[in-house]
C-alpha cells in the first residue's frame, strides 16, 4: 500500500504518518520528495520508527524496489510542491490530504480520497517566506536556544507561521522543536538518538521556518549567538564524562 | 510618611518621567530609588541627571557598577551566551556614551541605604547581584532581613515586584560540641513581622506587560503598594533602534520581558 | 564502619599533617577517604614539602582530596591571578612580613597547581568546602547566627556542611525550623505558605597546623551521619617529630 499524504503548512502530515507508522509492525518506506539540504521530517521519522526506511529523490532504483515488492510506503508532500509524482504516475496509491476544515478549498477535495482533519492555516502563501538553516555540527547553550525559540515563535523576528527544527545540545541529545501558529506552545522532543558526548555531531540538524516579514539576516545572527565555541563544548562534554561514572554508580 | 521607591530604570526616560508624573499625583513625602540608573536602554546620561535634579537618594546597582569599575560581572552571572553576548553589546554601548560626570555620580553611590527601620539595596544586602525572588527560600529571605537589623527591605533586580512578609519564624540551634551547659531544645522565636518589598523595575519591566512598575510604602501603616503605571514605550523602542542598540532590546521591551533574561540561580554570587 | 577523615588548616605544617597521618593509622575504623578543606599552605618553611607530601601519597595511604581555602586565595592574589591583586586581606591580617613570608614559601610552579583545585566538594548530601559557598573567607563559628548559619546550609542545599575557615571543632545541629511567608504580587492575591526545615548540621573540623603541638581534626561516617574529633599532641610532646 502506497499512501501520499499532503496538506497546507503545518496540517500536522509528519505526526499523522508517525501515528500510522507505528501500527505497522512491518518494514515500511518514509518518502519525503524536494528536502534534500533539510530532512527535518525525515529525521524526526527515523529517530522514532528505525525500522523505517528514509529515501529522497537521490535514490530511485532502490525505492522502486521496495515498491515492487509492496512495502508499505508514505509519501510526505511538502506544501508549496506539485501534488504531481511520475513515480506514481502508474501504481495504485492513496492520496490523504490533512486540511482544517476552514482551509477546505475544493483543490484538495479534487485531489485526495481522504480528507481529515488537519491543523488549521493562515498562511497567505503568496507572501509567505520559507527560510531554511543547515545547523549540522553545530551544538546549542540551551539555555539560549529557549530565549531564541521563544522570540523567534513571538514574533520578534516576523510573523512566524510555522518553525520545526532540530537542535543539538550540550548534554549530546538531539531535540526536535515544532511551533505552529495555530496550536498552543510549542512541542519540545527528544529523539532517539545516541549521544554525541566526543567533538561535533556528524549528523543532521537544521532549522525551518514559514512565514511573512522575516528578517532572515537577524535570525541568523542570533543563532549564531547561541552556538558553542569548541572550547565550551569541550568543556561540557568533559563534565558529561565526569557524571558518566555517577550515573553508572 | 508615604516614600515612593523605584528601580533599574536602565536609561529608560519616557518610563522614569511617567512613574515621576505618576508619583506626584499621590502623596508621597520622600523617594528613594534602588539603582540600574543606566544599562540596556538609550538614555544613560538623561536619566542620571533628572535623579540627580531631583536629588533622589540612590543606591548602586550592579550596571552602576559595571560602568563605573568595567565589566567585572563573571560570565556566570549571565544565564546564557546570548544573553551574555547582548548584555557586552548594551555594556559597550553604554560605556561609550555616558558622560565622565554621569560616571563619577554613579561612583560615589553607596551599597545600601538606611532610614530608620527601613534598608534599601539594589539586589541583596550581600551583593547587588543577587537575586530575591518571591520564591526564593524563606529562611534566605529572611537572613538577608535579618543582616541589615531592619524590618523592612527595600530590593529590586528582579525586574517583577511582589511584597513578602515574614513571620512566625523560629529556629533550633544545639551545640552538641562545644557543649553548652543546657543544650536548648525548644524553638527560639527570631524576630517579630520582617518585610522584603521589591519594587520592580521602572524602565524594564518583567512581569509580561510593557508598563512601569514601581511601590509607595506607607510608613505609619507599614502598606505597601504596588503601583504599574502606562506610558509610551514605543518612544523608548524607537530611541532604542535610532541609537544603534541592538533591536532584539525593543521588542523584549513591548513584551515585557527583560532585555537579558534573569539568572537561573537566583542565589550564585561571582567570586570575582 | 568506614569514616572520612576531614582535615583543613595545614597551613604548611609538615609536622601537623605527618602526627595527623600516623594518628589514622591508629584509628579503630576505617578511613575511606582524606579530605583538605583549604589552608594547605601557608607563610611556613616546609610548605613546598608538604605540598610535595600530598600530592605523593606513601603506598597504602589515601589519595588526599584537596580544595581551596583563604591562603591559597592568597597565593593566588599575590601571583596575580586573585581578585584582590593588591592583596589587601592578607596585608591586614599577616602585615607586610606575612606576606613575604608567603611569597618566599609558595613556589609559582605550586601556585600553578593550587590554581586547579576544586572551590569545594559535594558529597551525598555534604558540602565540605573551606570557608562556605559564600568564599573562602566565610568564617562560621558557633557564635554566627544561626539563621545566617542555615543560610550556607541552603545556599549549598546540604543537610550537612564541613568547614575549617574558624580552625575551631565544633558541631551544631539544627533539628528544627519555621518560616511563615506572605507573598504579594501586581496579578497574584496574597499567598501564605510556612515552611519548615529539620537535621541539619555544621561542623568546623578543627586546625592541623594552626596551633603548634596540637593538630584537630574531624572523623565522618556518612553512613551514620556520626561526627567525632581527634586531637593529636606531637613534636614537643615527645612524639618523636621534632619542634618546628
């Protein structure tokens, strides 16, 4: 079974994927087209269900594989993407549109089976700003990333519809940091990843957020503002090692 | 006798001159003001000189002190990078402007003023970096009432004002070496009501609302009052931007949240 | 039962500390750990011996942990690396002899490792620590006022706090206490809340070096939280040891 999932900017379509993905006991195939630089998504997906297999555009054949052999697969559409994919121009797939009943414009009931109901929308998205950081390698004071992330959600950088994010910090866990506009606070996870206690993470992190009016140049520089030196981080990763042998005792 | 007391003003004119207006519609006899004269905001100079003519005795407070001896705050006194990076972005820019004459008034403040049973610091009778928070121990509370033999403690710092009152207290002490004849067992009543009133933050306030705050204590009642008053922050946002402190400081102003936030460890004091 | 051996106050006294070893040895329980609360140097001929001593522990004796105390502040002071270059404390308390004294008894090299000792140690629910989480500086005597000395206790949140700035023993409880608190603030009614603290202590463990001949010292066990002191006579005694 090949299910698309799709739906406005922040309709919720990687939680309702990852509730699906976890009553399939099988190997399953999580594909997100077109987010090469930023897998925030695919990150959250494969830190929670490692059984599941990520693939982007880059590796076809394989893909192509697994749908022969008919593992289950999910399609996550970004929202400002065609809902076209000639991958699936020939096999059988369900479309799942995630949208608020008051985004219910007739474009969605046309193209999906199923509608739900989704977290609702105001992004205008002829105004709207998509501005994406690769944060890889970089570790977060996280004392700082909660007065950043706490600005950056109020609006003291523009208009911020939606903000999901990875972060690394201090302590060697990785944590995603979802805000929608339309929700109340923020959600705050730790994923299940080993702990980078030694140097830098070589692994994924970066930040995205959708909005209007957004001072980019000023996002950045405060992020910036919150990273640790290679000193600090060596400092607290020799304190992690200190505490190591307390925890085991 | 009615006093007004005001704190960490922070160069922030347009709040100082609305709590002064704000002051002369009650009866106040005396203010006093508990120091941050200058720090974060635009107008470091203007603000000394309008205490100054009014001749409003002051403590000092830890900016105070910043600019008058340098920076000495250590880096742990700021709860994070980024809010230490900002807090040497509004140090630099502070030390830049102000005047040699603003900086020698700020020199000669003293640590702490008494006035009858009342004691007026800006942060702790021990420190002005320390923070008193509402929730802070009751038993530290009441040492830092205690430490100055007064009744009543006038803190600010915080940037959020509340009134605590502390009574019924009481504490056993025995010495088991070096014995005492008569080790005491029972409670030892320590002193009747104690008060700590913080009188939160003129020109940068904390408690989520863009207003001033400041309190008028009366004397003979022992009341105080808590008093927010409005103004035109806008005026002071802008003057924030036009000056070339950094912008993030404006907009924490119309939220009501502190330029830098507050320390996490309301009790650390630097060793420096 | 094992017990922790807590010591401060050396103060360079190679003598003191040699009668203080070889009184453990004595001791009917065994010692699981050495502590040094501070003043392990100072303005004493054989300090850079005795640093040596500790630092070089003989085989079957403990590894001593060491913290800062007064007089390695104000090593660092005179070295300048301290807070107060001009050394002025030390000026009034020592005169100007006293800090020569130090100066000439310190070695920069030693300075060097005083500069990399912890401020001091948590351990279960126990700050051993030189003066208080105050300074170094902090004396806290039996005459401190109690709320003051509940003050350091919460300061550190220790049930138990062991410090050597007064070189005096003593041990004080602190077996009950009450505050009852009225907050007020600008969106909040009045809210009243007591609160309570209960087993609490103090305890100064005494001066090795300070007082010549007489060495005090504070044995722990943290198992059964019981606190006793030695005292150790040595050099003029006829302890073999020789006078200073």
């Amino acid at each position: 079974m090949i299910t698309v999932v799709a739906g406005p900017c922040g309709a919720g379509k990687t939680t309702w994927i990852l509730q699906e993905l976890a009553q399939i006991p099988t190997p399953a195939v999580y594909v997100t087209p077109g987010v090469g630089s930023a897998p925030i998504d695919a990150t959250r997906v494969q830190a929670r269900c490692p059984q599941v297999e990520i693939f982007d555009h880059q590796s076809e054949t394989e893909l192509l594989q697994r749908l022969t052999a008919g593992v289950p697969a999910y399609f996550e559409l970004g929202f400002q993407l065609e809902t076209d994919i000639p991958l699936l121009a020939t096999r059988p797939h369900r479309r799942v549109a995630l949208v608020a009943e008051e985004n219910q414009e007739t474009s969605w009931q046309l193209w999906a089976d199923t509608v739900i109901q989704g977290n609702p929308s105001t992004l205008d998205l002829q105004a709207a700003q998509l501005w994406r950081a690769p944060l890889s390698g970089q570790v977060f004071d996280s004392p700082s990333l909660d007065t950043f992330w706490q600005e950056l959600t109020q609006g003291a950088y523009g208009e911020v519809h939606r903000a999901k994010g990875i972060f690394e910090q201090s302590d060697g866990q990785a944590f995603h940091l979802d805000f929608m506009n339309s929700l109340p606070g923020n959600a705050y996870t730790e994923l299940n990843l080993p702990r980078c206690v030694q140097g830098r993470p070589n692994r994924f992190s970066g930040l995205e957020v959708v909005g209007q009016g957004l001072d980019e140049g000023a996002i950045a520089a405060t992020l910036k503002d919150c990273y640790l030196s290679d000193s600090l981080l060596a400092a607290h990763q020799a304190t992690l090692k200190d505490s190591v042998p307390l925890e085991v005792a | 006798m009615n006093i007004a007391v005001l704190s960490c003003i922070h160069s922030n004119l347009a709040a100082l001159e609305a709590v002064l207006r704000d002051i002369d519609q009650q009866s106040v006899d005396q203010i006093y003001c508990l120091g941050d004269l200058v720090g974060y905001g635009p107008y470091p100079n203007e603000v000394v000189a309008r205490i100054r003519e009014l001749d409003i005795p002051t403590c000092q407070g830890c900016w105070d002190e910043d600019i008058v001896d340098g920076l000495n705050a250590c880096d742990c006194s700021y709860p994070s990078l980024l809010a230490e990076t900002r807090g040497h972005l509004a140090h630099e820019w502070t030390n830049r402007e102000v005047t040699p004459e603003t900086r020698a008034y700020l020199a000669s403040l003293p640590l702490t003023l008494q006035q009858d049973n009342l004691c007026f610091v800006h942060g702790s009778p021990h420190s002005q970096h320390e923070y008193l928070l509402p929730d802070t121990s009751a038993f530290i509370a009441l040492e830092r009432v205690l430490a100055t033999g007064a009744d009543t403690l006038f803190c600010g710092h915080t940037h959020v004002p509340y009134v605590r009152n502390l009574e019924n207290s009481h504490l056993t002490l025995t010495a088991v070496h070096p014995a005492t004849p008569s080790p005491s067992h029972s409670p030892t009543p320590l002193s009747s009501l104690k008060r700590i009133i913080n009188a939160g933050s003129v020109g940068e306030p904390r408690h989520g609302r863009p207003h001033a705050t400041y309190v008028i204590y009366d004397t003979d009642s022992q009341q105080a009052q808590l008093r927010e008053v409005e103004y035109d922050y806008t005026q002071t946002c802008a003057a924030i931007r036009e000056k070339g402190l950094p912008a993030i400081f404006a907009w924490r102003l119309s939220q009501g949240l502190e330029y830098a936030e507050k320390a996490d460890d309301p009790t650390h004091v630097c060793e420096r | 039962m094992t017990h922790w051996a807590i010591l401060s106050g050396i103060n360079g006294n190679l003598s003191a500390y040699e009668a203080v070893l070889a009184d453990l040895k004595r001791v009917r329980y065994q010692v699981e750990a050495l502590y040094i609360l501070g003043d392990l140097v100072g303005p004493h001929p054989h300090c850079e011996t005795l640093v040596h001593r500790v630092r070089q522990p003989h085989r079957g004796e403990l590894e001593p942990q060491v913290c800062l105390g007064w007089w390695e502040e104000q090593c660092f002071n005179l070295h300048g690396m301290g807070s107060d270059p001009e050394a002025t404390e030390l000026l009034k308390q020592a005169g100007p002899d006293g800090v020569e004294q130090l100066w000439k008894s310190v070695s920069r090299q030693t300075v060097q490792w005083l500069r990399s000792l912890d401020f001091g140690f948590f351990e279960f629910d126990c700050l051993l620590i030189h003066g208080s989480t105050v300074g170094c500086h902090d004396v806290l005597t039996p005459e401190t006022p109690p709320m003051q000395l509940l003050d350091r206790l919460l300061r550190a949140d220790a049930n138990t706090l062991f410090c050597g700035r007064s070189g005096l023993t003593f041990h004080l409880q602190i077996p009950a206490g009450a505050v009852t608190s009225t907050v007020t603030t600008l969106d909040a009614p009045a809210q009243t809340m007591t609160q309570t603290v209960s087993d609490r202590q103090i305890v100064g463990v005494g001066s090795v070096g300070k007082e010549p001949g007489k060495a005090t010292y504070t044995l722990y066990s943290p198992y059964t939280n019981a606190v006793s002191f030695r005292t150790v006579r040595y050099g003029n005694q006829g302890k073999g040891f020789g006078a200073i």
